[in-house]
C-alpha cells in the first residue's frame, strides 16, 4: 500500500531509502540515528556527513546506506519542540516534504520514515503523527511511492487517547463473540450447576436453526451474485463519477493492483482491500456490505476490525490513514494493499 505504518527496526526495512532524524551537524546522535550510523557504519557514513558539513532544519541531505539493506539514507533535521510558538509545525512538515522530495529525485520507489521529532526533539507524539501522515498523504496524492511510517513500539505511536478512547467504548458496546457455542460452559462457570438435559437438546435446536438459516442466506446471496467484484466496484465508481486515480489513491491501494482489479474481471481481493474501496467510495455500511457480498465478505459484529470499520463509517469519517492509524493501535490488519 502505499503508507503503511509497521511496528519494525527502521535500519532492516528493505526499502530504496531509510529516514534520519539528525541533528544540523550531522552528527551520529542517540537513538535512531545512533542505530543507523551503527548499522550503517560508524566510520563510513561520519566520513560521509563531514563531507557534506550540515543540514538546516526542515532541510534533507542524502547519503549513501552503505552497510543497510536500503540503498540511500536521506538525513533531515526536524525542529526541537519549544512550546509550539517557533514555527514547529511548518518545519517539521517541511522535513517530510524535503525527504520526499529528494527521494523522488533519486528515483527511490519506497521509503521508509520514523516518526520525527517525536523522541529526544520532544515533538508531542500526537500533533508529530498527526503531520507525518497528513504531509505523506498530500504528497502521495500526486505521486508514487510506497512509503512505510516506522515504529518501534507502542509507546512511540501518537494516536489520540481521545480517539482510542471512543473506539474502544464502541468495541465495547456492539462487539459480540463469535463462539456462541461456549456459552452453556460460561453459565456452568458462573452458577456452579450443569445446564439440564431440555436446556442443551434446546440450545442444539436454536444453533442448528441457525446454521440453516445462514446456509439459506448464502445460498440466497450465491444466487444474487450477478455480478464479480471488479464489475461491482467499477460501476460504484462510474455512478459516483470518480476517476480510476482518485479511487485507488483515497483506498491507498497501488496503482498495480487497481489496474489488476480493472483487466481481471474475475479478481478476487482480500477483505483489506474490498474494504478500502468502500472507504474510497464513501460508502454506507448497507453499501459496504453490497461490494462486500460480490466479494464473499459481509462486516460482522464479532470481528474488531469490523467494527472499527463500522465506528469510522457510521462517524461519516472515510480518512483511510486516520483509520489505519485506529486500525493499527488496536492490532488490526491495515486498509489497502
């Protein structure tokens, strides 16, 4: 896809370009820097930076990755967070822009970001996300890359607690678990005393029952298919009168796949991706559930993902990076591909 954020050691991302978050020396720091100078090689890559003398702050310089598995290292001295009132925000967008930039000039197809200033520099982790996504965004809109925002663990990851909060309150209140099966063993648990013999022969009823209407359903939704997923999602976006590139931009789906998705009538998509469509779209979740079912899928109230993807629909908030960045906090499999 083309953001994605992983949870990885920044100096193994086999991308065309890694990110350093340096100082305006140049100098090996702690931290990521310290662990890309050592993965680099110390002597080498300092060789390198002295030659170059500097880098101002919001300005990028590139380097070669010497020891990486990446190929380049584009070094960017991102602002040292100082209440707000220093033009933080610009600088530290225009050290994305500028890396960006630079890798394009380099014909890098993928790189990979740790979050900037949000360590030693102090940049609040939240307002830091928040301006790595939304400048990568807007870059990708008119470009091709595959861009990767890595993180190192949890703590170093800037979702808003107040987002993750209501989230989690709405996961709370309509997710339902899937293994109903279990249910007479929880109430032995909880009572102490074995269900009776009428009880389970009326529980097997009420599961087979509900076996068969759900073959029934299937069998209902196998014969509506009239249409393949690709069919499906084409005339969805004919009707909405958006463009092959706005659609598969917004679903941060690679161009590749989308053109696959186009020739192949016939494609089958991984639920992530038919997902991505829907939030592309701006669909409903009935009209969700409608591109869904040419695909297989449906959204179940007994999946977190699910239900994530519900919580955004029903917000009418269709950001798929937002959405990742939800999806990604609680351990979920990200949109796109």
């Amino acid at each position: 896809m083309p953001l994605e954020i992983v949870r990885q050691d920044l100096t193994k991302m086999k991308v065309d370009a890694i990110v350093n978050p340096t100082n305006t020396e140049l100098k090996m720091g702690g931290g990521v820097s310290g662990a890309i100078f050592q993965a680099a090689g110390v002597d080498e890559l300092k060789q390198a930076c002295d030659n170059i003398g500097g880098c101002p702050v919001g300005q990028a310089i590139i380097t070669n990755g010497f020891r990486l598995p990446s190929k380049y290292i584009i070094h960017t001295a991102g602002p040292v967070w100082k209440g707000g009132s220093y033009r933080e925000a610009e600088l530290l967008k225009n050290s994305y822009t500028h890396s960006l930039q630079l890798a394009e000039k380099y014909q890098c197809e993928s790189v990979a970001f740790p979050l900037i200033s949000a360590g030693f520099s102090g940049y609040p982790k939240e307002e830091a996300l928040q301006i790595a996504v939304s400048t990568i965004s807007e870059f990708l809109v008119n470009h091709e890359m595959h861009v990767y925002l890595v993180v190192f663990d949890k703590t170093s990851f800037g979702l808003s607690q107040h987002l993750f909060q209501s989230i989690n309150e709405y996961i709370d209140e309509n997710y339902v678990e899937e293994v109903e099966a279990n249910f007479s063993r929880r109430i032995e648990h909880f009572t102490n005393e074995p269900l009776l013999e009428s009880e389970i022969i009326s529980e097997e009823i009420e599961v087979k029952q509900s076996e068969i209407i759900i073959e029934s359903s299937l069998l209902h939704l196998v014969e509506e298919l009239d249409e393949s997923f690709s069919e499906r999602l084409l005339r969805m976006i004919d009707e909405r009168e958006m463009t092959d590139v706005e659609t598969y931009k917004r679903a941060n789906i690679d161009r590749r796949l989308f053109s696959k998705i186009r020739n192949e009538l016939g494609y089958s998509p991984k639920k992530k991706t038919a997902i991505a469509f829907a939030i592309a779209l701006q669909l409903n979740v009935d009209e969700t559930n409608d591109l869904l079912s040419a695909a297989g899928y449906t959204l179940s109230h007994s999946s977190i993902f699910d239900v994530i993807i519900k919580y955004f629909i029903k917000q009418g908030n269709y950001n798929i990076h937002q959405i990742n960045e939800a999806l990604f906090a609680f351990d979920q499999t990200l949109l796109g591909a």
